[in-house]
C-alpha cells in the first residue's frame, strides 16, 4: 500500500483583508495550533510576500516584479492559496473564517456567510468606508476560490454590544442614535480573546472589573466588567479615544468645523488628516508613527509624542475605572503594549495614586505578572491574538453550520 509521509490534514483558514493587505493565518481544525501565519503586503503596487510557522520550518520572503505582482485581492488570494497548497502539502481548508470590522448594530457574535449576510454588510458600507468594502472583497474572492466551504464572519465591533445606553450613545438627538451613530468599540476580537484567556488562567479576576489596554499602531482601551465589555475609547469610528499611530484619537469637533468653515477642507482633506497625518505622526513633526523610532529619538517632538500618549493612556483608564467604579486588573496587549518596557513602565508609574505597584524587574523581563504582590491592581502583560479568536469561532460554527444559502 503506498504511504505517505504526510498525514492528511484538515485546516482552517483566517483571513484579514485590508486596503492593500491580506493577512491570514492557518490553523489545524482538531487541535487549533497554528501552522503558518503571514501577508501579502502592497496589492496593486509593489506587492510582498512573507510566512513563517511557530517552529521556523517555513519561513519565506518574497518581492514580486511589478508586471507580475498580484494586481487586486483576487489575485493576491489566487496566490495565497495555490503557495498554502504547494507549501503544506496534505493540508486541506475545512473552513475561512473573515475579520471584519464593522458588524453595525445587528452583529451581536460571528456568523456563517450567506447571501443574505453580505448584503447586509454591504448595506453598512457607510459606518466603516475605509475598512468594510476591502473586508467584503476578501470574502467574496475567497467565496470565488473556496466554493461551497463554510465562511464564518468576525466583527470587532460585536465584543461591545453589551455596552450600556450611556456608554453606547454620545449626546446628540435620539434619531441620530437610531440611525446607528452609536459608539460601536473596535479591537473587540483582541477584547475577547483577553477575557477568554483570563477566564482561563485568572477566573476571579475575569469575574471582576479589568481594563485592557490594546496598545497598537490603532490604539483603544476597554473596560470590561464580570466577562462583558462596559465601554470602550473606540466609538463611532477608530479614530475616537488614544491617539494613535497616525490617527488623532480624542479631539474637540470644533477643530473640524474650523477647517471646514475657515479653511474650506472638504471630507476627504479632513479624513486624511484625521486617519494618516494625525497621532504620533503628526506630534512627532513627521517623525514616525512607530514607537520603536520615537523611543530611539532624542528629539523634542518625538518626547512630546511619547508624553502625549502616555498620559492619554493613563487619563482613559482613569476614566473607564470611574465607569466601574473601580478596577482590579489591567492589560496590556497590541505591538506596544505587548514589547515596549519603556511605554509600560511610565503608564504604569502615572497610576501609582490608584494602588497600582510596578515591579521593575518582571516589566524589564517582559513577564506575565508586571505589579508587584502589594499591588492594589493585578498588572499583566498578555500577548493578544486575534487569528487564533477567529480560528475558535469558525471552527464552532463550522461544525453546527446554521443559515448556509
Ligand atoms: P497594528 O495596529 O497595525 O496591528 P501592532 O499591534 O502590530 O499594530 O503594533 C505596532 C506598534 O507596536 C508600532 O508602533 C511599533 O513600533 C510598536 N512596537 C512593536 N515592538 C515594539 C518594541 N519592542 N518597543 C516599542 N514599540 C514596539
């Protein structure tokens, strides 16, 4: 009988397709360990390649000539899945599980795709332009290269419609409301994979009132009660609450009204501002939105940068605890949170009148458990990952698979 070396394997694929990216992970479906993660990066110009698995043995780079590159996200699937097939040679995709962004005020939790379901997104084009037509292109290329597989979509908005009224509206006319001008929270798949992973390791603290801070090139922190997000800095759209990479985070809508009143900014002028120009960007003179680049400059601006967003920090968890009425644990997560000691140390020093106590050596040494024992607030540091939150959802609803067309 002929054998071979290589067991047949059923996987599952996450998909995360951005303006001109696509990052994907792949997960095997019995044990949900991840067997390789990477992106297509510059689809439609100068597009790149990289994958790595945990273990090193795949590890691959590559630089497209411009006439061949991948020209859209079809074609950068086209790529992805023919390299997983020749790569991981027996693997076969049981399911694609999507990050989308924007799930409105109807996605409460994952869903299977269907006719129906995209239409329904597509319907909400409006509340994320940036972000959902390039979510929907993937899914609809990968429908195209998958066929009849089942398609499981993820918001990250979904976490946080458990919000109250008052941490779920901002002061307008109730019709604005109504017609879904409401602070939806983003970042909610990285939100529930921290609360799943308390659950796991610190069940009397998931049970209590955690504020995690997701501190990444997009930026926001959620105040999460008893398992359930309370409120977010994320509102409307990612740009509310931390100043972010590029994005501005918190500022007085007079400023907008200025522009477009004094200085006849239309809404793109403003949205570029707002989205690209503004954040560490922009208070670092054209620096760099990387912390990595601020942390190593001497410049006065890149240290202004870096005050501005530590205090932001600081002022929101001070706030989202004013919302609990206390806090008992906090986290840290997202390229920021997550590596630099630096940032984590002056937060965590800022909040020494709240009874948080850092211990200097464990946040240097980048371990799990950053306060010290006497500490009032129980400081952690956890790795976020929200592939592998989509690898769970897809693999559970891929198995029940309701509302197929
Ligand atoms: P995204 O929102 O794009 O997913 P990430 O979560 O990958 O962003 O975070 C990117 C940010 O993390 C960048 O500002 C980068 O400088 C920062 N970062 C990554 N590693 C370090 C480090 N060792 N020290 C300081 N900042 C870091």
């Amino acid at each position: 009988m002929a054998t071979s070396m290589i067991q047949p394997q059923l996987a599952l694929l996450v998909i995360n397709a951005g303006s001109s990216s696509i990052k994907f992970a792949l997960f095997a479906n019995e044990t949900l360990a991840e067997l390789v993660r990477g992106q297509i990066d510059g689809i439609g110009s100068a597009a790149a390649f990289r994958a790595k698995s945990p273990d090193r043995t795949i590890d691959e780079q590559l630089r497209w000539p411009l006439e061949v590159a991948p020209k859209d996200h079809s074609a950068a699937l086209h790529f992805l899945i023919e390299w997983l097939g020749q790569t991981l040679v027996g693997v076969q995709v049981a399911a694609v599980g999507h990050r989308v962004v924007h799930g409105g005020s109807h996605y409460t939790e994952p869903v299977v795709i269907n006719e129906a379901v995209l239409q329904e997104l597509e319907s909400i084009f409006a509340l994320a332009p940036l972000h959902e037509p390039h979510n929907i292109a993937g899914i609809k290329g990968a429908r195209a290269a998958f066929g009849d597989i089942t398609q499981v979509a993820c918001f990250d908005t979904a976490f946080h419609r458990t919000q109250s009224f008052i941490n779920d509206t901002y002061a307008l006319p109730r019709s604005l409301y109504l017609e879904g001008v409401r602070r939806y929270g983003f970042h909610g798949l990285s939100y529930e994979f921290i609360a799943g992973y308390l659950k796991e390791h610190f069940p009397e603290r998931f049970s209590g009132k955690c504020i995690v801070a997701h501190l990444g090139n997009g930026a926001s922190i959620c105040a999460i009660e008893n398992g359930q997000a309370a409120s977010s800095t994320m509102g409307f759209s990612p740009l509310e609450g931390l100043p972010m990479g590029t994005r501005s985070g918190r500022i007085d809508p007079g400023v907008l009204l200025y522009l477009m009143q004094h200085k006849r900014w239309d809404a793109h002028q403003i949205s570029d501002l707002l989205y690209k120009e503004s954040g560490l960007k922009g208070l670092s003179g054209g620096l760099s939105n990387d912390m990595r680049t601020l942390e190593a400059s001497d410049s006065t601006e890149a240290k202004e940068a870096i005050e501005y967003f530590v205090q932001h920090v600081q002022q929101e968890i001070a706030s989202l605890a004013a919302i609990m009425r206390g806090v008992d644990t906090l986290v840290f997560t997202g390229g920021i949170g997550e590596n630099s000691v630096l940032i984590r140390r002056r937060i965590m020093q800022g909040l020494e009148w709240l009874g948080l106590h850092v211990d200097e050596t464990q946040n240097a040494s980048g371990a799990t458990v950053l306060s010290r024992a006497q500490s009032n607030i129980l400081c952690l540091r956890i790795p976020t990952n929200e592939e592998g939150m989509i690898a769970q959802h897809t693999k559970k609803l891929a198995t029940t698979d309701r509302g197929r067309d």
